[in-house]
C-alpha cells in the first residue's frame, strides 16, 4: 500500500518524520506539506531540524510599584520602564541590579503609552542667522559657536511638556519656546526647544523628527541639533514673532502629509531616489503608509523640505508594530502581518506574499487591535491575535520560516512592546501587558509544547488508514516530566495517552569535553504508544505535547491499510444506479 509520507516502508506501512526545519504551514492541506513541515507548533525552535521547547516568559512586575505600564525601553544593558507616570531604570550588567526611580521625572499618569527617543548631543553648534530677510531659501549664516544640546532620552506623551532623561540617571522638562533665546545673556544656553508630541524618529541627517499630538504634523528640528526645533530666524538669529493660528512654533516647518491621523515614525534601509535626496524613512496611518524622503534641491533656513511616496493604502496599527524580518520591513495592520521591500518600494499591500501565505489562515475572520513586533536571537516576534486565540506567531530569519505559535497562559490582557537589552554579550527580552505586567521573555520554567504533524494518507482511494503504534524519538531529556499523544484521523481525535520521561542529560556548561560532553547514560529514548481500539479513515495525523525540555528528534507512524470497495467513509454516501424506460 502507498502511502504519502516521508519515509515509506511497504511492509510495516511505516512514515518516520525525521526534521522540522521547512516550519508551521497552514495553507495546504496537512497531507500535502513537506517532508520536514508540520501543522501547528507551539511554544517549539526547530532550526537544528528538531523540535525544541521554549521557557515560559517569567513575571518580574513586582519588581517595580504597582501601575500603568506606559512603555518599555532598552538602551545597551539598561533598561527603562514607564509606570504610573514615572520612570525606572535598572542596568542588568551590575550584581543584584535593582530598578531605579528616575529622578525629576514626571508625565501624565493615565496615558496609555510614553513614547521615547533617544538622541546624540548637538554636532551643529554655531548661531544660524537670515543672511536676506526677503529670501529663505538656502540663505542662512554660521557664525560664532554656540554652546551644544545635550545627548538625552526624549519622553512624549502627547499631553505632558517632554521630558529629558540623562545618563546621570537624572531628568528634566524640556524646554519650551518662551524659554528659547530669551535674552541676549542667556542666548548661549537656550538654544533648546522641543514641541509636545507623540511618536518620535532620529533620522541618520542628524533630525529629530516628531509627530503632533493630533498625528496631523511631522514636527522637525534644527539638522544637528536634535533638541532645538526653532527653523525660522530672523537676520539677528532671533525666532520670529508667535504663529496667529495659537500653533506651536514647530509647527511653523512642519510637514503636513495627509489628512489621516499619521501613528508610525521608522527608518528604513531606503536609499535616496536622486542625488539631492537624503536617505527615506517610513511615515504610517492606519489606512496608508508612505516613504518620506529629505530633499535638499531647494532649502528653506539652510534645511531640507520633504517629498513622499505612497507605498499601499495599509499600515501598521501603532508604532510597535512595524520591525524587520530576513531584510524586509515587516508591520501588522488589521488583517495580520505583512512585508514590503523598503528599497524595491514595491506597490503592493503584500498580505499574499510569500512571508505570509504559510501562515495566513491563522488570521481568518480575525481583527487585530493590540499588536505589537519584538526581535530576538534572530526570531521576529509577531504579538497577534490568532484562530487558537492570543500569542506570538514567530518567525525565524535563518531558516525564512513561520515555526511557533507561544501561548503564554499568565500573561493577563496581551503583550503590548517588546524591548530588547544586551549585557556582556547576551541579549535578554522584556514586555509588558494590557494587563499591566512586567515579563522577562525566555526566563520562566519550560513551555507546555505541542506538535501536529503533517498527515499520512492512502495513495489508493479504496484503503483506508487504521494507526496501530507510534513512537516518538526524544534525546538530551533535561527534566522529568509527562509526554502526551492524541492521533486524529479524518479530523476525529482518539484518545490521549500519556507517559512519564525521566531526565537522562545532564545540562553540560562550557568548555565541554570532545564531542558531546559528559554523560553517565544512554541520552537516546522511544517512546512507543500502541492504539489498540484504533480509529480508521483516509488521513492520520498526530498531536504531540510535553511539559519537559528535550529535543524531539523523529516521528514514527506505524499504519496499517483495510480495503474494502466501499470505506467506512462512503458508507451511505454511495450512488445507486437507477433503472427505469424512456
């Protein structure tokens, strides 16, 4: 009998999946995938071929006082955390690191999100002044040298006056503009000035970018000097006289794109169109994305104006939800993830691309809401809304594919941002909730996992299936701990049975002797689970699930094929022939 499957045996009618590397596909049928692709994986790494549990993400909120959680941030080993208003920061490089309040910080308590960016010092430190009060074009005058802006962590929430946070651990208000160059004693000191706002970008140029708390306006500032956003001078390098409209003095240069509420400032790896372009970044509303490019044909104040491109009419639903993935950008609108090529600028909304057509059904009949993209050890993870419900659908950069769903059952609410930390060499990832919780990602006790394999069936349309055995090859068991199987055919799930592993590695720590470390014991085992009322149809799958860390290696499917003219399946189903005369 033939059966479709990975390794065929016509005697003992026997498939042995032996890698998982080809990932989770969704968009065939679960008899008709790869050899080394599977149905559904969750909380699983296959990128060595075989099947790997993850750690469950580990609560640390009580680390921090109770709160809103507004935003999570990392900076090298220091990490920040806006909470209730506040800010606390914590550098993981040190012993027995503990959070930190920030002192002199304070915004408003009840937004749902504190926006941060961080920023150099001022490289361009020299007073500007209108040379021709009649031209503004390319007309500006460097004269003596000004005293600099500071390298800071700029904060928005769209209500409060921006905060400034400094390596000090300190922070500050930002100035505003009647604070700008107030007086000729002054002048050296003052030459800061940053708009309230929201969502921020630090352009390569050298440009701070922000956008208005309505997300009506793109606000800049001053080409190198990050902190001041006073464009218009006058011929004694004064700011000019306030705007009528009762507007803020950004708004004066600002870039007014489109009537839509702008919710997404990004660089992108998109090189300039023209010569007299600077390099593009990524402007989003929900309904439309574009790639604004710096133009420096003609200046206004000595700085450039903007010409876009619109990319497709889709974007991402907030700033967290637009990241990388295998050199692509990569954003989640309301139908799911997508991708674009920020350098091939392609004109399409990519939802049918091949980065999301593996996966695409798990987002049937599904709108996101709460989204969210993180990056770690080269996974990108995808904070989404799913058919099995909340998780991260991740995706791995080396192998191209889609391999797990993680559901993660403390977690209350669903994950809002992701911030990534590196220290001493090892990258750690932190989010937070809806639910108002603090996690470290990959740093609790070992998932729940689970595997459905891609499926047998019968060649010959008159035989069908009937599982008789099953036997699961596992190695390198680090944890005791209870495996579980549950075979489906034609969709019907049989019983589930379960038996318990005992460890047989133990977790070697480098340097480790040549070639696998020391070991006492056989680090092979099989786990065999014989079907003795067995179900029968046209297709067999299985479902495998473990609450220990192991590496599961090989899937063996032992069936055994009943003919008959008609199945079990066609029963009462079957055409009769009807006689009768003309």
């Amino acid at each position: 009998m033939a059966i479709r499957g990975d390794i065929k045996d016509e005697e003992k009618n026997s498939i042995v999946l032996t890698s998982f590397q080809g990932g989770m596909r969704r968009d065939v049928d679960p008899s008709e995938l790869n050899d080394n692709e599977y149905v559904h994986g969750q909380n699983i790494r296959v990128r060595d071929g075989y099947v790997r549990p993850i750690k469950y993400p580990q609560n640390i909120s009580n680390s921090i006082p109770e709160g809103k959680k507004q935003g999570i941030y990392g900076f090298d080993s220091i990490l920040v955390v806006f909470n209730g208003g506040k800010a606390y920061a914590i550098d993981y490089s040190l012993e027995n690191a503990q959070y930190s309040l920030i002192f002199g910080f304070q915004m408003d308590e009840m937004v749902d999100r504190i926006y941060a960016q961080d920023v150099p010092a001022s490289w361009m430190n020299f007073e500007r002044k209108l040379n021709d009060t009649t031209d503004i074009t390319n007309n500006i005058n460097f004269l003596s040298q000004i005293a600099g802006t500071p390298s800071a962590l700029v904060c928005q929430d769209g209500i409060s006056r921006p905060n400034l946070i400094f390596s000090t651990g300190s922070a500050r208000i930002a100035k505003d503009i009647t604070e700008w160059n107030n007086s000729e004693l002054e002048k050296i000191d003052t030459r800061e000035y940053v708009p309230i706002g929201k969502q921020m970008l630090y352009h390569p140029d050298g440009i701070l970018f922000i956008l208005s708390p309505d997300g009506k306006e793109i606000y800049r500032s001053v080409t190198g000097r990050p902190l001041d956003f006073v464009i218009a001078i006058d011929g004694e390098g004064n700011k000019l006289t306030p705007l009528t409209s009762g507007k803020p003095e950004a708004s004066r240069m600002g870039y007014n794109l489109d009537y839509s509420s702008l919710n997404v400032l990004y660089n992108v790896n998109s090189a300039p169109r023209v010569d007299s372009e600077g390099s593009g970044f990524f402007v989003g509303a929900q309904k439309k994305s574009w790639i604004v490019y710096p133009s420096y044909a003609q200046l206004i104040y000595n700085e450039p104006r903007f010409r876009n491109q619109t990319l497709f009419a889709s974007g991402p639903l907030n700033q967290d939800s637009i990241g990388e993935a295998s050199g692509d950008t990569v954003l989640i609108n309301e139908s799911g993830p997508m991708t674009f090529n920020a350098i091939g600028n392609f004109q399409n909304e990519g939802k049918n691309s091949p980065f999301y057509k593996p996966v695409s059904k798990l987002f049937d009949r599904i709108t996101q809401t709460t989204t969210c993209i993180g990056m770690y050890d080269d996974y990108t993870l995808f904070a989404v809304n799913t058919l099995h419900g909340q998780g991260v659908l991740v995706y791995d950069n080396l192998t191209q594919s889609f391999v797990s769903l993680d559901i993660y059952p403390e977690v209350i609410g669903v994950i809002k941002q992701f911030a990534l930390i590196k220290v001493r060499g090892i990258k750690r990832l932190f989010f937070i909730t809806t639910g108002d919780q603090l996690f470290e990602a990959f740093a609790g006790t070992t998932a729940e996992w689970k595997i459905y394999s891609r499926e047998a069936s019968s060649v010959d349309t008159e035989k069908e299936l009937i599982p008789r055995r099953f036997r699961i090859t596992l190695a390198n068991i680090l944890e005791d701990g209870m495996l579980s199987l549950q075979e489906f055919v034609d969709r019907r799930s049989g019983s589930l049975r379960s038996r318990a592993v005992k460890a047989n590695t133990i977790l070697n720590i480098p340097p480790i002797s040549i070639p696998f470390g020391e070991s006492t014991s056989d680090t092979i085992e099989n786990a065999s689970f014989p079907l003795e009322i067995p179900l029968k149809g046209e297709k067999v799958g299985v479902l495998i699930s473990g609450n220990f860390d192991c590496e599961l290696q090989k899937i063996q499917m032992i069936l055994e094929g009943d003919e008959q003219a008609i199945t079990d399946s066609e029963k009462g189903k079957a055409f009769t022939e009807t006689r009768g005369s003309l």
